[in-house]
C-alpha cells in the first residue's frame, strides 16, 4: 500500500488523542466534537501545492473514524492498524469521488 504523507500525520494525531488519559471519559459525541480542531490539524500539514479541498475530509473523517472504533472497543488500535485504516478511507473516499465523476460527465 502507498501511504500519503497525512496519513502518518493523522495516525500521530490519533495516537496523541488516545494517549491522553480523559480520552476514555469522552462521549462519541464529544469525540465527533474533535472535527473542527483536527481539521484545522490537517491544514497546518498541508503543501501549498495541495488542494486542500480534495483531502481534507478524507482524512478528517478517517481519524474520527479511528477514534470512535478505539473509544468504543476500548482499546488502541496498534500503530499499523491506524496506519492502514485511515489510508484506506482515504483511498475509498478518493475512489468513490473519481467513480461518481466519471458517471456523472
């Protein structure tokens, strides 16, 4: 699997969040809450040359995505669990995009 450079930004993310002790207290409404300052997370990581646009709810959604399944099963996910999971919600959302283009041209 090729990994885009966020990624491994977003898996450090999840693995700060996690690693804080009142994670474990927090509802999964208050997790779904964490959007707004992850995707401000994200900005901050992003080359000029990147379309901002096309990435940033993939990996928004991903890391979210992360933390509810942790929070939920009560229990970190491994590095590489993260790693993989969010990369491969970035390459779905990014694939179902270019698909829906293409069917609607």
């Amino acid at each position: 699997m090729t990994y885009h450079s966020l990624t491994i930004h977003c898996a450090s993310l999840c693995l700060d969040v996690m690693s804080a002790p009142h994670f474990w207290d927090y509802t999964e409404s208050d997790i779904v809450a964490f959007k707004e300052e992850v995707v401000s997370q994200i900005k901050a990581r992003l080359s000029d040359d990147e379309k901002a646009n096309d990435v940033i709810e993939p990996f928004a959604s991903g890391v979210l995505k992360v933390l509810i399944y942790s929070h939920l099963e009560h229990t970190k996910m491994p590095p590489a669990s993260i790693i993989d999971t969010i990369q491969q919600h970035f390459d779905d959302l990014m694939f179902y995009k270019t698909q829906s283009q293409i069917l609607f041209e």
